[in-house]
C-alpha cells in the first residue's frame, strides 16, 4: 500500500505475493548456474558473491520509489544468491567424516528457521520508523521518503559484515583450489595471531637457547614419514600396476592432491531418480 498502488486491500496478497515468488523464481533459474561456477572458480568466490548479491538487492529494495523497482531488487537478490546448494557442498567437502556430517547438515536449517523468526519480527519492527518512532525519525527524513529503508539498511549492514568475515577466515573448499594463495585469509590469520598475541616460530641457532636437536623429531607423534608412492619407480623395480578397488582410490586421491582437472558431469549424471524425487518433494512442501 505504500506504492499506492493497491485500490484495496484485497490487491495487497497479490503485490505481496508477487514480490515474494519474483526472489524464488530468479534462484531457481540460476541455482544450477551457481553451481557450475563453483567448480570452476572455487566455494568460496560464489558465497561472498552471494552475499553480496543480497546486499545489493535490499539496497535497491530499500530505496525502490514503487513496485517495478521493487520486483527489480528482490530478482537481483534471487539472480546472484543461488549458492545454497554451493553451501551444501561446502559443508560436506568440510566435513568428510560420515558420522559427523548429519550434525553439520542440521546446523544449516537451524539457521535458516532462526533466521525466519528473526528476520520477519526485526523487519516488522524498523519497517515505517516515522510512525513507529517519530521522536528518533521525524518527518520530512528519508527514512519517511522510504519507510522501508531501514530495516534494509541494517541486514545489509549485517551482510557486509559477513562478506567480511567470510574474506577473512572462509577457506576455499574446492579440492582443485584449496592450495591457491588467499590473501584475505592470509590477512585473517595475522589478525588471528595479533589477538591472540602468538608469534611465528622462530628457529634458534643457539646451543643454550636451541628449540630442535639432534634428537628431537621433526615430526609430530601422530605423523608418519613420507613414503614411496605407487606411481614412482626405481632403477632397481619396476612399478607393477595393480586394478585392485584401493589401488584405484589411491591413484584418485594423488589426483585430487596434485590438483588435476576432474571431469565435471552432465545434467544426466546430475539429474538422478532420488534428486528428482527430493526436487519435486521440496516443490511440494513449498
């Protein structure tokens, strides 16, 4: 009603419905698109763009002046915030241990439902603050140009501290682009170290002040010595090449580890009977 464009109030279901589907469409069309990304660019780059996708729609959202410009935020916020399948997959490249992965996996809507109590009641309460708080936004402010700038205005600014946060201290995930330098983790980490007042390790060429000798271990109690990798021959041997079930996992793991190009699959090989099933499931419960 705000717009003035609703005759009545019966008309408002249907703008506000418009604005809420208009967001849903626009992730589903670039969901898979997202996905691709993240296997060629790495986790981490799509999350941050992500975010700062939806600080950017609620920017434009806050100072939209009638519904075209609305509809036009909350698609943009849709078009470049189709990560949440890229966050599932970054949580379970975190977390590789199977009995630990369904306590992480519920983490993720645990949050999403706090978030859905939380954001609508903190909306409900800075939405129009002229009316709501005239003695701290009085009239003729922007706030009362845009009565819905400032709720906007305070998720986004919890949102930039999020993209903050995530150049800081979010690893990239990716197996190809784990081993890439960060500088933005690089600088997270001397932030770490700065706090809590660690220094770098410092190697002492003093006899009295010695941190190693001759006896001490350069490898932790849990280490193991690096060993001879089945690809790699001798003058003396020759590498017999084994088709056995572990031998072909460890060939894939090297491959992994040397940072090797896989293969993306198709949408065929994506599209299977259970993620059909599962697709059409949360269609149906949405």
């Amino acid at each position: 009603m705000s717009f003035g464009i609703a005759s009545d109030d019966r008309q408002i279901a249907i703008y506000a419905g418009m604005v809420t589907s208009v967001f849903a469409f626009a992730e589903f069309s670039t969901g898979v698109i997202w996905g691709r990304l993240s296997d060629r660019v790495g986790r981490k780059p799509v999350l941050l763009t992500g975010l700062v996708g939806t600080l950017l729609s609620m920017l434009v959202f806050g100072f939209a002046p009638n519904l075209p410009v609305a509809l036009l935020g909350r698609a943009l916020g849709g078009l470049l915030n189709g990560n949440i399948g890229v966050l599932q997959t970054t949580v379970a490249e975190i977390v590789t241990v199977k009995e630990h992965q369904p306590r992480a996996y519920s983490i993720m809507p645990f949050i999403w439902c706090l978030g859905s109590i939380l954001g609508p009641a903190l909306g409900g309460a800075l939405a129009q603050p002229c009316e709501s708080y005239p003695w701290l936004f009085p009239r003729g402010s922007i706030f009362d140009q845009f009565p819905f700038l400032l709720p906007n205005l305070v998720c986004a600014i919890i949102l930039a501290f999020g993209v903050l946060i995530g150049i800081l201290f979010l690893e990239e995930t990716h197996v190809n682009m784990k081993d890439k330098r960060d500088v933005g983790l690089q600088i997270g980490e001397w932030i770490t170290r700065r706090c809590r007042r660690e220094k770098p390790y410092q190697f002492s060429d003093k006899a009295g002040d010695a941190h190693f000798t001759e006896t001490t271990s350069l490898l932790y109690e849990d280490d193991e010595p690096p060993g001879y990798r089945t690809t790699d021959g001798t003058p003396r041997q020759q590498v017999s090449r084994s088709h056995s079930p572990s031998s072909a996992r460890l060939r894939l793991n090297l491959t992994d580890k040397e940072g090797l190009k896989l293969q993306p699959n198709g949408l065929r090989q994506a599209f299977t009977r259970q993620v059909i099933l599962n697709i059409l499931g949360y269609g149906i419960l949405a």
